[in-house]
C-alpha cells in the first residue's frame, strides 16, 4: 500500500506546527513528527477506524487531531488532518471543501 497526502492535509500540519511551536520552541516538529508516524500507522490499520462524516478517521496518539482518510485499493488518502477541539460542524465543513 502506498499513502498520499492532499495538500490540504499538509496545510492542516503546517499551521498545527505553527501553533504548537508558538507554544513552546521545538513542540511544533514534535507535533508534525509525532502525526506523521500517525499517518505512517495507517500502512498496519487503514481500514479499521470509526466512519465519520464519511471519511475514516484515525486519533492522534499524542494531539488532540484526527486523521481523516479513505481507502483506494492499495491507496491510502489522507484528506485532513483536523484539531478535534473545533466545533465538530466546522471539521464537517473542512471535510466537504
């Protein structure tokens, strides 16, 4: 299997490593690191995530943010990756754009 990122998902980890970095020097690789063997994870257990608005969607193991994902065959696309803190209408937004 192979995994492709949409560009919106990179956008969604480059301001949550702004924000985390803003936060504390060197917490914002640790965020983009840390989702990134997240998302890596998906090569053992894409598939077998919770269905949520239509996407799979897979928890970060140290952030609150959630990995939104479909499977394509041997594909794996990962759609967003959105802070679970929001207001779950706006990820249901972010997810229709």
């Amino acid at each position: 299997m192979k995994i492709a990122i949409s560009t919106l998902a990179l956008d969604d980890l480059e301001r949550g490593r702004r924000f985390y970095e803003a936060q504390a020097e060197g917490l914002g690789e640790y965020f983009v690191d840390s989702l990134c063997s997240d998302i890596d994870a998906l090569l053992l257990h894409a598939g077998v995530h919770q269905r949520v608005f239509g996407y799979l969607r897979a928890l970060s193991k140290r952030f609150p943010y959630a990995i939104y994902y479909r499977v394509s065959g041997e594909l794996i696309q990962v759609w967003r990756v959105l802070d679970c803190r929001q207001n779950p209408a706006t990820s249901q937004r972010a997810l229709k754009d």
